[in-house]
C-alpha cells in the first residue's frame, strides 16, 4: 500500500523523492498480517488505511479546518537538523530516563485518545496491554469505551487519567476519586477542547447530521474485518461517563453530542486549583501552546504542562508545540516537566523533542496505527519501532546517553552555520 506523498508535510514530500526517478519502481509501505516485517510507523499506517472504513480514518488522521496547524505539527520537525559528532564510543546506549519520579526505559507515554472502540472492541485495554509491555504510561481519556476499573487490571499498566470537565462539579469529582482509586498515578486535564474543533472532513462523513451517510453505511460494510472485530456486539459506548448522560440521550451519536454541548466553556485557572486540591498525585495540564500560558502556569500547583494542539484537531493554523517547545523551556527552567505531543512519527522527533528542551513525549496516532494494525501487539511494535530508530540515531549522532542529548546537537535550516 502507498500513502499519497501529498498525506505528508512538504518538506518531507521531498525528501522522500530524492531517491526515486520518476518512473522507478513504485515503492510501497508493508500493509500485510505479517507484523515481524513492520520497519517504521508508516507500515502501521498503511495497513490501518487498508483495515479500517472511511468515517475511522477521517475520524483519525483529520484535523480542524484547512488542516494547517495538523501539517504544521509535522513540518516543524523538518526544520530541525543534526550536526552528528564522531570518534566517540557508541558502543552502549542508553535511552532509560524518568517519569514521574519512576523509572521509565524511553521518554515516551500513550496519549489519550477518546473513542477508541471504533478502531476495535477492547482498543482501550489493547492500548494499555501494548503501552505495559513496553514499560510506559498509558493516559486513558474520559471519552474512552472501557471502564477504568476494568484497563486498571492489566497486569504492570502504569495507568493514568485524562479528564474532560463536563456537566455538574460531581462528574469530575467522581471521574477523579475513581481514577485515584483504581490506581492511576497522574491525572491529565485536558483544557484546549472545551468547544469541539470544527473538523469539517470528520463530519462531511456523516451528512445526515448525528447519522452516517448511507455512503458511509456501504464503505463500512465492505470492511467485514473491521465489522467483525469492532461491531460485533454493537455500537460502542462511553463506559465511564455514560451515567451521568440523560437516558433519552443514551445512543451512541447522541451521546456524545450531548456530552460535547455540556463542556465547560469557562473551564479556568480556578477550576485548576479546585482539581489540584482534590487531586494529590501528580497533575498536569494537557493543550498549551501559548507562552503566557506557560508563565502562568508557574503560578499554579501543577506539577507539569503538556503542549499540545490536540494533535492539529482544534484550532486551525496554530504554531506546533516543538515550535514553542525551546522557550517554553526557557520560562519554565525545571520547576515544572514539560512534555510534548503532536507530530511523534520517528525516533528522531523524539530526539529532537529532547534535545528541545521536552522531558517525555505523548504518541497520539502512532500508537493508534499500531492499533488498528495489530491491535495490541501493533501498539507495542510502534514503541518497540520508535524506540529501535531512538537507539540507532543516538549512535549515528555520536550520543552515547540520552541525558546527554542537547539542544546544540541541532541548528535550524534558516539557521544554519556558515
Ligand atoms: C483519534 C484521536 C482522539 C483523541 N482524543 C483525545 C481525548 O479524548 N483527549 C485528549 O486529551 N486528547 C485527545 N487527542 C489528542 C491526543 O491526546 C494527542 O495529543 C494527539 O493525538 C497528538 O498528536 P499525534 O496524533 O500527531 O501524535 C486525540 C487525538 C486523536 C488522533
């Protein structure tokens, strides 16, 4: 299966032809069950776009509007190149680091991601079974399809809650004694989607307003192995918010449209603070790109800051987080962690991501590819995978421990010395 160049930023676009005459035999990414011959994320990718029907992955991979802050999450990386050292001993290599005050084998966690059931039944506990064999954190996301209490179980899931503020105060009091529980070690709030993106291509789908079109009724069942191991006992629903959801709202559209109309529009710094209080591991807020933010957040109780567009879903031609990433670091010193989601497709954003200035990075659609491909197995392949690239490109740059990766590794191409 090849993905169009045109599915890429430009930058990449390019120099993804450098290697190819125009009429070279056609290269093609691995799409097959064999999950051993999976090389890098675009593998998963490809064999999600040949899996799943067209609602899922314009639901997936679409953004807001013109699309220009999604396309902007993966260009910034391109603008970021490498000065590689050489003559120093690579021979041991070590991307081990921490996370929250524990051990962790990369600088990687899970994203959130809501509605995962309609990647496939169980997605949320294939997510975190694939998340725990690799030894990192999985943030579960209060639009999820699967109860807490029940992704809690998996055997080592380092187990952490993502929380939309919704409804009356008592749904995101008891969503977080729950989530405390249930043994999740953080809590994530996630503050830049209180009005939903306008993400027009994930709607053209369903033009009949909150039902599909029966285009996309017939495009759905011409994939029965999608139908098989996603529908197989019916819609999905959001296992852990769905009670607090008027019974006449309870169908699976309608639901969520319900759910989306009670967001918080005046969610504040003061609703931080009253979430702090309750809330007594560690706290971070999810969706900054502002720097004024970031200032404020020095301000507040919270223990960390996550930038982040939402992966480009919510307002349109914003600046990507890695743009922001060097001064928001900067302002923040090491009074609070930094991480970064948005754009993660290889080991090198991760290095980049670091060497910015980033303590850990949240994969969003990476992670889902690896999903969609192989279920958890394919979660865990697109850690493994990042993690590969990771390691190899540390040695490459010269680099023999992660915690020795700086900023002056990397020169910017309008920057670059003469
Ligand atoms: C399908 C999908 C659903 C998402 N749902 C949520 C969510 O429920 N809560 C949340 O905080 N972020 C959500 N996000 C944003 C991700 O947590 C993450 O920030 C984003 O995907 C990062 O970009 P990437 O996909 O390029 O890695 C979602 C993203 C995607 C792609």
């Amino acid at each position: 299966m090849a993905i169009r160049r045109k599915d890429w930023a430009l930058p990449l676009e390019q120099h993804d032809s450098v290697a190819q005459l125009d009429g070279s035999p056609r290269r093609r990414f691995y799409a097959g069950g064999d999950i051993a011959r999976v090389e890098a994320i675009n593998d998963l990718r490809a064999r999600t776009h040949k899996l799943m029907p067209r609602f899922v992955l314009e639901y997936l991979e679409g953004g807001a509007g013109e699309e220009a802050t999604l396309a902007r999450e993966r260009e910034c990386f391109a603008e970021w190149r490498v000065m590689p050292h050489t003559l120093v001993d690579e021979a041991h290599r070590d991307l081990t680091t921490s996370i929250i005050g524990k051990d962790a084998p990369l600088p990687l966690a899970v994203a959130p991601t809501g509605l995962n059931g309609v990647f496939m039944r169980g997605a949320d506990t294939a997510l975190a079974q694939g998340a725990s064999r690799s030894g990192v954190p999985f943030i579960q996301s209060t639009m999820s399809n699967e109860r807490m209490e029940d992704v809690a179980r998996v055997p080592g899931l380092r187990h952490w809650w993502q929380l939309y503020v919704f409804g009356g105060e008592e749904i995101w009091q008891e969503l977080v004694d729950r989530a405390d529980a249930c043994g999740c070690e953080a809590l994530v709030l996630t503050t830049n989607s209180q009005i939903f993106g306008q993400r027009e291509w994930d709607s053209r789908t369903r033009v009949e307003g909150q039902r599909p079109s029966w285009s996309t009724v017939f495009d759905a069942a011409l994939h029965p192995r999608w139908l098989a191991t996603t529908l197989n006992r019916g819609m999905p629903e959001f296992a852990n918010v769905i009670e607090f959801v008027p019974k006449e709202h309870r169908g699976f559209f309608d639901s969520a449209f319900w759910i989306r109309g009670q967001m918080w529009r005046n969610l504040d710094w003061k609703t931080v603070a009253k979430i702090r209080d309750r809330w007594k591991k560690p706290f971070f807020v999810k969706g900054m790109l502002n720097l004024k933010d970031v200032e404020r957040a020095l301000d507040s109780d919270i223990d960390g800051i996550i930038l982040g567009s939402h992966g480009g879903r919510q307002s349109d031609w914003a600046v990507a987080p890695l743009d922001i990433l060097p001064r928001a670091r900067e302002i923040v010193g090491d009074r609070k962690a930094l991480y970064l989601t948005g754009g993660i497709r290889r080991g090198t954003d991760i290095l980049k991501a670091k060497a910015l200035g980033a303590d850990v990075v949240l994969t969003g659609r990476a992670t889902l590819y690896g999903l969609c491909a192989y279920g958890a197995d394919g979660v865990h392949r697109a850690i493994e995978t990042l993690k590969e690239e990771m390691l190899n490109e540390l040695g490459q740059y010269g680099i023999p421990r992660l915690k020795a990766l700086t900023r002056d590794l990397l020169v910017r191409t309008d920057d670059l010395p003469l």
